[in-house]
C-alpha cells in the first residue's frame, strides 16, 4: 500500500517521466527524475527550509542525506540544482520531533563523477495532492574531490588551468595573509617582546598554488587557523599574478568555521586581472564575513 501510494503521489506531482535521470550531475537515490526546468510556484504549500548533513560533498561519493522542511499540506517536494534541468520527485513524510506539524522530505544524493568543483544551490519545492508547487528553498553546499583541510577556521581558494593565482585573507585584527606574508599574525612593535608561539594563532597560508607557472595537479591555497581566529571583520581576495599562457581561470573561495560552512562565491580571472598591482591589499574581493565567540556570519 505504500508503493503504491508514493507511486500515486508522484504521479501527481506533474511530468514524472520514465526516463532514469542516469546521465544527471545529482543523483537522488530510489526517486523519479523529472526532466524539464525546476518547476514554478503556483499556489502550492511552501518549502520552509534545507537542510544537509554536511556543507561540502566529496564529487563521486554516495550517501549524502538531505532534508526539506515542507507545510503541513505537502505530498510531495522536487529536488534540483538551482539553474540546471532536471529534478527528483520524493514522497512527502511525517513531521521531525524538531518540526512537529510540518511535513518533510528526506533523502539520499550523490554528485557524478563530472560533477563541477565549488559552490552550487541544492533546491526544493514541495507540491500539493493537486499537483501544484509552493516557494522553494535552497541549501549551499560546496562540491569538492577532497575534504577540507582540519582547521578552526579554513579559508580555501581552488581554480583550474595554469594560472598562478593567490588568495588574500585580512582577519578581524588587520592581519594579512599571501604568498609573500603567509601568516595574518601581526609582529609586536620593536623593543615589544616576543612570544615564541604566538605566530601560530594566526592564520597561515598552507602553500603558494601553481608558483611561478609551475602546475599543480589540482591548484589550491587554503588559509588555516589552528586556534580560535580572532573577533572582527574578515576580507578574501583572488589576485591573478600570471595567467600563464591560459585565456581564463575560473576559481572558486570557500571558508569554513568548525567544518561548517560560512560561504562561498566564484569568479574567472582574465589577463585584466593580472595588470592590477599584486601586493598587500591586492586581488577581487570574493568574500567577506564576520567572526566572534558564537561563529561566523557571511556579509
């Protein structure tokens, strides 16, 4: 009886299609793809919030879970990439004890293998018995061929190409860090004296991708706090240093808190970029975010 419920249901929730949906980029295990553009509101319940387990998916790895929080007068929910065709159709279910009232649609995902590298929006709508679609809500996550690397606080700058690129980080104490001062922590004035460790509650660039044209396998610069970061206001840049030959470079940031995500963006450098001076204070501004005792909010 409950096949064949979900079975109904889906046929509901309009355009479920017969094709598997298996040369997609997301992957929703045990749902019906659903071809076309992600649906347009209509009059149906809205999706209250997204939810997943983690923030950054692993590209080619199974078993992500994900959740939408629905009103009460769901069925339904569809499940997509915000900008790209193609979603899932999922069956609505009961209320989470941290939800009571409300309906929820859960599941499995995965990204394919060719799945791009960076931020991408995962995207719900539930729908009604009628078939028709409420509000939707998005969730950011990051896709990544590696976890990020162990950190308090981990700022990270990924591109493709040869370009030689580097990140920018100013702290919440002014501090900067890149290729050329590759620790945000401040020395004390002359005749101040010095704490032998004190360099290590700075934030410090881990290495200087793609250095002087000479190409990674997988370019990245990460900015990493082993201790707490310090309170204020913080500032991420992309400067093009050289463009190596290659027309573009299309690149993406993202900062993590604890493991959990603050935010992220993505850019292209082009041979402009590279025209621009490239010391202290230099690069596009990619994000900007503020940190205190409680965590870290994007601006």
């Amino acid at each position: 009886m409950r096949a064949l419920a979900i079975l109904l249901l889906l046929g509901a929730c309009d355009a479920a299609s017969p094709e598997l949906g298996l040369d997609q980029l997301l992957q929703v295990e045990g749902a019906q793809f659903r071809p076309g553009p992600f649906p347009a509101a209509d009059g149906g319940p809205a999706t209250v919030a997204v939810t997943t387990t983690r923030s950054r998916f692993v590209i080619g790895q199974t078993g992500e879970a994900f959740r939408g929080v629905l009103e009460p007068a769901a069925r339904g929910a569809v499940i997509g990439l915000d900008g790209v065709d193609g979603t899932w159709l999922v069956a609505a279910g009961p209320p989470d004890v941290d939800v009571p009232g409300m309906a929820t649609a859960k599941g499995m995902i995965s990204l394919a293998p060719d799945f791009p590298a960076g931020p991408f929006e995962l995207r719900i709508a539930a729908s009604d018995d009628a078939g028709r679609f409420g509000e939707s809500a998005t969730a950011m996550v990051v896709a990544d061929e590696d976890p990020p690397p162990a950190g308090e606080l981990v700022i990270g700058l990924a591109w493709d190409g040869r370009a030689d690129l580097d990140i920018h980080v100013v702290d919440g104490l002014g501090g900067e860090a890149w290729t050329d001062d590759p620790n945000t922590w401040q020395q004390p004035a002359p005749g101040e004296p010095v704490d032998p460790v004190a360099y290590l509650t700075g934030g410090i660039l881990d290495h200087d991708g793609n250095k002087g044209c000479n190409r990674d396998a997988r370019p990245t610069e990460h900015v990493i706090w082993q201790m707490p970061p310090p309170d204020g206001d913080y500032i991420v840049r992309v400067d093009a240093r050289s463009m190596c030959a290659d027309a573009s470079a299309a690149w993406y940031v993202d900062a993590y808190r604890s493991g959990a995500l603050i935010g992220a963006s993505r850019g292209v450098s082009t041979y402009d970029d590279t025209i621009l001076p490239h010391g202290k204070g230099a690069g596009v501004l990619a994000l900007r975010f503020s940190c205190s005792a409680s965590g870290c909010t994007l601006h």
